[in-house]
C-alpha cells in the first residue's frame, strides 16, 4: 500500500486510478511506444493485485510478493525518470502529451 501511495502521490492521479497511473506511467517512461504499452499493461496488472489485496479479494502470497516487486520497480523507474528530467511532469502535461499522441 505504501509504495502505491508513492506511485499515487509522485503522479498526482485521484481518480480513475488504475487508467490513470498506468497512462501516466507510460508517459513519464522513456521508449518506444511499443514499450510504452508493455509498460502500461503492466502497470495495470501490479495494480489489480493491489486492488484485489485492499479490497478483501483472495490473492495468493505468491501473487502479492509479485504485486510488491512490481510496485517496487514502477516507484525506483518513476523516480529515476523524474530525477532526469529534473522535475515530476504535472498531471496536465500528462494529459496533454496523451491527447498529442492520439491518431487524427
């Protein structure tokens, strides 16, 4: 829970979570767009297995070590990408940079 309150707060995300942090994620990560979307994707699960934990789902502790070894490398790949960029990208560039990359 706690590294997800960092991943949470460093994005500034408080609704749609799980969209949201995973797009944000995704953004915020250098790559090609392929790993982008790899990087998305796997975002969204580490945050099921958070979600289905809070929420009283019944998860296997194999399934929560995976969940905590996750978060734990989103939080260090999100923080390190902040320190190169000298700056945490606010959640309006994000969106912005979203909308940019949208197809015509």
């Amino acid at each position: 829970m706690l590294l997800w309150s960092g991943i949470e707060g460093l994005l500034s995300v408080d609704a749609e979570l799980s969209r949201r942090l995973a797009l944000y994620a995704a953004l915020i990560i250098d790559g090609w767009p392929e790993e982008k979307v790899r990087y998305f994707d796997q975002v969204k699960n580490a945050y099921g297995i958070r979600s289905r934990a809070v929420h009283g789902g019944k998860t296997k502790l194999e399934k929560l070590v995976e969940g905590y070894h996750m978060a734990s490398r989103i939080l260090a790949d999100l923080l390190a990408r902040c320190v190169e960029l000298g700056r945490v990208p606010t959640p309006t560039e994000l969106d912005h940079l979203a909308v940019k990359g949208m197809p015509t």
